[in-house]
C-alpha cells in the first residue's frame, strides 16, 4: 500500500548550527495512529511541522496526502492537512462558534458565504469536543483545557485527511484527555484518518498509537509496531530513565518508571 505520508532525507539545521532534523526517512500509511515520542528538543514538533509545510529551508522530500506542503499554497495544505499547535494563538473578539467556522476556509470559495454543510460540519466537531456549551463566548475566555478542545474542533471541522496534533493533551484533565483520544481514535476508524500525534506519555502512546517512531537528537532511533519500540533498553538508552514494561490483560504496554536503589 502507498504511504499517505513519505519522507525521505528531511534535514533541518538552524542558523546556529542546531541540527533539529538528520536525514529523516519515514512512511506512514493511512489510518494510523502514528506517535513521534523522544525526549524535549528530539526534533518531534520540528518533524511536525514539516509536515505541515511550516518549516523553512528544510532539506529532502515531503509528500502528505499526496502533495508537499511546502510547494503549495495555505488553502490548499488546508484541504489535506490540519494541523494542532500545542501553543495556538486565539484571535481576540472572536466567539468560538465563528473559531471553528475558520476550520471550514479551504471549502469556501473565494466571495463565497458558508453553506448549510459548512455549519452543519462546524456544529457536530464542536458537539464531539463537548463545546458547544462554549459556542458564544470569547475565545480568549476559556481556560488552557477549553481553548485546547476548541483548537481540536476547528482542526477537525477542516476534514482534511491528515492530522497533524502537537501534544494534543497536554492542558486537559484526565476525563477530556481519555474523551479525546477516544474520540481521534473513533474519527479515525470512521474516516480512515491519518493521525500524527507527538507524545510524552509513553503508555499513553502505547494505548493509542498503531505505530511509533522515537527520536532522538534529531534522528530516527527507532520506528515499528508499538510493542518493538516501547523496549526499555531502547527507552534507557534515548531517555536516561530506567523503566519496566509491563503489560496489561488486554496487552498494552504500560511504561512504569523505576527507582534506584536505595531510594526513600
């Protein structure tokens, strides 16, 4: 099967001389859940945002859902790919309904007013990200956890194939991060959706993800089932952290830290 995502030779280095990304080769295939894990500054969110086309003067070859977001204009990236940021910025004086109408863009022509589907598409993803209650307040009231929903909601209101989430849990409880990732996983299943997701919970990634790559300095230490990468010598060796993983009835992975010896 032809990957929906393909990458090859991707390499980003910064004016200071940072190699963010070396010489990245991956494929994903549609439908997956694909989880890039790594310690802070492996390159995750910088693989990310390539391939949303967000990431300037980066070497080697892109394809997602069959163009490379960096040779194409917004709209069009728009209609095949949707990107999460974990830090988005919400515009002021905007009420969330109208936010996530935003989602619909790439669908509207130009001089065009939103049609009835337009609407029909925004309500349901806010139905499914339990914000409707929030369709008339200013974005900027909600908190961390509301303001993340909603950011979710007009990602999905876009129906592009490919959905690129950068931490996209990070500000929610418990309760709204297992209803998200639940839900992801059900659109997923629902609209052969292709999910891009960094993570740092590992077991949380080992529930989820169909597949995982772990990076590490900028380079691929790793990538496979998810049973083949959680390996704790591998986690050892790329996080400095001593783990056991054990597995659940149901077969998850759970990654539990472990004490030195001697601790109190």
């Amino acid at each position: 099967m032809q990957p929906i995502i393909s990458v090859a030779g991707l390499s980003k280095t910064y004016a200071s001389g940072f190699k963010a990304l070396d010489h990245i080769d991956l494929d994903i295939r549609s439908g997956e859940i694909f989880a890039l894990l790594g310690p802070n500054g492996a390159g995750k969110t910088t693989l990310l945002r390539a391939l949303a086309g967000l990431v300037q003067r980066a070497a080697g070859e892109v394809e997602v859902a069959g163009i490379d977001p960096r040779e194409e204009d917004r709209r069009t990236v728009a209609r095949h790919v949707a990107f999460v940021d974990q830090r988005p910025v919400l515009p002021p004086g905007m009420r969330v309904a109208e936010y996530v109408l935003l989602g619909r863009t790439a669908h509207v022509g130009t001089l065009r007013m939103e049609t009835t589907r337009d609407l029909d598409v925004a309500r349901e993803a806010m139905a499914r990200l339990d914000v409707e209650r929030f369709a008339e307040r200013d974005v900027l009231t909600l908190s961390g956890g509301e303001g993340q929903r909603v950011v979710l909601a007009r990602a999905l209101a876009q129906e592009a194939p490919v959905l690129l989430l950068d931490e996209p849990t990070s500000a929610l409880d418990l309760g709204h991060k297992q209803q998200v990732l639940e839900l992801v996983d059900e659109l997923r299943r629902e609209r052969d959706l292709t999910v891009v997701t960094t993570m740092h919970d590992l077991t949380v990634a080992g529930q989820f993800a169909t597949s995982v790559a772990m990076l590490e300095r900028g380079r691929l230490a790793a990538h496979g089932p998810v049973d083949e990468v959680l390996d704790p010598t591998l986690i050892a060796r790329v996080y400095g952290a001593q783990v056991q993983v054990v597995r659940t009835t149901d077969g998850t992975a759970v990654v539990v830290p472990v004490r030195h010896q001697g601790a109190t």
